[in-house]
C-alpha cells in the first residue's frame, strides 16, 4: 500500500512515531494495574435516567463479564470458534459478546463494519461462523429474507441476542431455520454489560431474559421506595449485584449515588421472578403507559403484535388522552407482500390483550427508527407525536 503523506507530525510528548512504537524487543511492557480499582474504559451509556454518562468499567468488570458469558455457554472451543461480528464493537454488547468473547477464547472474527442483510448471509453460507451475536432486528431481517432457503446457515452453534426483547416468533423461527442454540440475555451498559441469560441448553422459558450469569444476583424491589424485595411474581423494580457491576459515573457524584445502592444496580426496569429464579422484563420504568391509573406494559402489546404472521415489527408508546391520561399507540412494519388491515390487525391484537391495553391507534410505517446498533427505537416516534400535538 503506497501512501500519501498529508501532514507531518511532530514527535513530543504526547505524539509518538508508530515507527517508533514498534521498534522495540517485541515484549510488551509490564504495566502494574489494580484491576479490581483501575479504570479499562468509559462506556457512554444514556444511563439509566437518560442523560449521556460515561459508566467506568474496570478490567476486573470487563473481564468478569467475558468470563461469565463463557461460563454460561459451556461448550465453547478454545481456538475453535469463528464469531460474526456485525454490530459496532462501541456498543458495549458488541464489545463483550464479539470482541471481547471471542479474545479470551483465542477465537477467530469474521468482522463487517455494518449490518448489510445479503452480506451477513453470505457470510454465514461461505464462512461457516459458529456464534452469531446480534440484534431481535438483525435474526428478524434473516427470517424475512426472500431467498433465505438458499444459504446454509447450519454452521451456527450460538447466536446471542440482546440489546432488545427479542419477541418469541422471531426466535422460534429463527432457531427453526438454523438449528442454532438462541441464547437471550438482559444487560446494561452499567454491568459490562451482560447480567441475565436463558440458558443455552435447555432454551430457557418463553419471554424470560434468564436467570443471573454466575457470581451475579437480581432482586425485584417495590417501586415506591425500592426498600423491599419482593416475592416471586410480583412486579418490581430490578437490581443488580455482582463483579461485572460498573464502578460508577465519570465525573457524576450524585447519579452514581442514585444508581448505586449499597453496591446494587438500580436498573429502571420493571419486571418480576418466578419460583425457578427465571427473571422477565415488563419494561422501562420511564415507557409505562399509565391508562386511567392503571400501569400498561408497552412490550406486552407488542408480543401480542408479532403473533400475527403479517407483522414484521412493531412500537408501541404511549400518547396524551383526555379521559384516561394515556393509551397506547402502535406503529407497525408489516411483510412484504402482506394484506391486512388496521381494523383487522386491531380485532386480531384485541383477543389477545386486556381491555386497558387494547391500542387506541395502529399507524402502518414502512420503516421503524432505529439505533446504530439496529435496534427498534422509540425516541423519534414520541417526538413526532410531541410535535403533532404542539402544532394542534
């Protein structure tokens, strides 16, 4: 490769010659840390009260949540593996179940700089990659593709999926197409980030994120004071204990104060135990829609949504109402080639839901906003409703 110089740079200091950085005996220079107290990086997370924070994960966090993530799959070779890596290593799920997953077992990546549908199949058919983490959007893109019957996917041992609730159909039909193990986990960009996961062998239990990794402990707190824990299958804020937990926020005092209790996780999201430790999310504290004082699971409508099979997917959130204070509004990417009407699709939903919970709106979009990791978004949807109402 034959470069063109653009500028030259001075050597002090602060700027070293790569030439120089190299020229060296080829041993790494021992570098004394407390891995348990030194900071390996800032993920900058919204947090979990939405305002843009840098979470400080130590290496003992970083590699402690490496570690459970292998520990949790069993079966992994050393040297053997080959990832797939299509999601951004700055997100910190990517970080963890590509990068660093695949570093501390010696394993090969296959690396894409983004998710590209037709790219990824390829992949998959002609490179034979054995764990596939990724995105609900990204195995929902593969069920849907039109020629999906012609790649062989059947290299697939693990796929991982997390950032989002990954809805039941979406992972029946893509396990049913690959044979992979689906592995679902819960995480936040505060624990490394990986804290809950259905097990790998047995699948776990439907719309469960699983059961805490080793070394690592959930409560479910009442909602009012967070002072209580509660019993099995009561709703609850959940928390977080264990060695993948961050340090705290980069230069925030008093949003660590109110996020780290007693070294536990306030996490912002709701949901409850069963009697098997199995946790399931209802949803985030803050996208709980309140209908005549009742509390609405935006991610229980949506469930209902992808049973019908002309649903590709879906966002529900929460508008004004006179009378009630909110009710739920879905938006909703249908299949290609799917015939169905919003009054259809509401009968449909309808039986599968409570009355509080029956949307009062179904706006058809052909696409739904997403983040740079693929992930549904909802942000963009309440802001535009925001503005629909300011211009009434």
């Amino acid at each position: 490769f034959k470069g063109k110089e653009l500028a030259t740079i001075e050597e002090n200091n602060t700027n070293i010659l790569f030439t120089n950085l190299i020229a060296n005996d080829g041993q790494p220079t021992k570098v004394e840390i407390s891995p348990e107290n030194d900071i390996a990086l800032l993920q900058y997370t919204g947090g979990t009260t939405g305002v843009p924070k840098g979470a400080m994960l130590t290496h003992e966090n970083v590699y402690s949540n490496a570690a459970q993530v292998r520990l949790w799959l069993g079966d992994v070779d050393e040297n053997g593996e080959r990832f797939l890596g299509v999601i951004p290593f700055f997100h910190v799920f990517a970080m963890t179940a590509v990068m660093n997953l695949a570093i501390h077992t010696a394993s090969r990546i296959i690396m894409y700089p983004r998710f590209n549908l037709d790219d990824t199949l390829k992949a998959i058919h002609k490179l034979k990659p054995t764990i596939f983490p990724g995105v609900p959007t990204i195995f929902n893109a593969i069920n849907n593709h039109k020629d999906i019957l012609n790649y062989n996917l059947s290299s697939l041992k693990y796929c991982i999926s997390g950032g989002a609730t990954l809805p039941e159909q979406v992972r029946d039909t893509f396990v049913n197409l690959t044979g992979c193990k689906m592995v679902e986990g819960y995480g936040l960009s505060e624990c490394s980030p990986v804290a809950t996961c259905n097990p790998p062998h047995t699948g776990g239990k439907p719309n469960a994120i699983g059961i805490p990794l080793p070394g690592t402990c959930v409560e479910i707190r009442d909602l009012d004071k967070n002072e209580k824990v509660l019993p099995t299958g009561e709703r609850g804020e959940v928390f977080i204990r264990g060695p993948q937990v961050m340090k705290g926020y980069w230069g925030k005092e008093e949003a660590t104060k109110e996020t780290l209790i007693d070294d536990w996780l306030k996490t912002g999201d709701v949901g409850y135990m069963d009697e098997d430790g199995y946790v399931f999310l209802t949803d985030r504290l803050k996208e709980i829609i309140i209908t005549s004082g009742y509390n609405v699971y935006p991610r229980m409508i949506e469930e209902a949504f992808y049973k019908n099979e002309m649903v590709e997917e879906v966002i529900v959130i929460g508008i004004p109402d006179d009378n009630k204070g909110e009710v739920p509004k879905a938006f909703v990417k249908l299949k290609a080639d799917a015939h169905i009407t919003k009054e259809e699709l509401l009968t449909f939903v309808k039986s599968r839901l409570n009355p509080i919970e029956k949307p009062a709106e179904i706006e058809f979009r052909d696409e739904l906003p997403k983040t740079l990791i693929g992930k549904l978004s909802k942000k963009e949807l309440i802001a535009e409703e925001k503005e629909k109402r300011n211009q009434k």
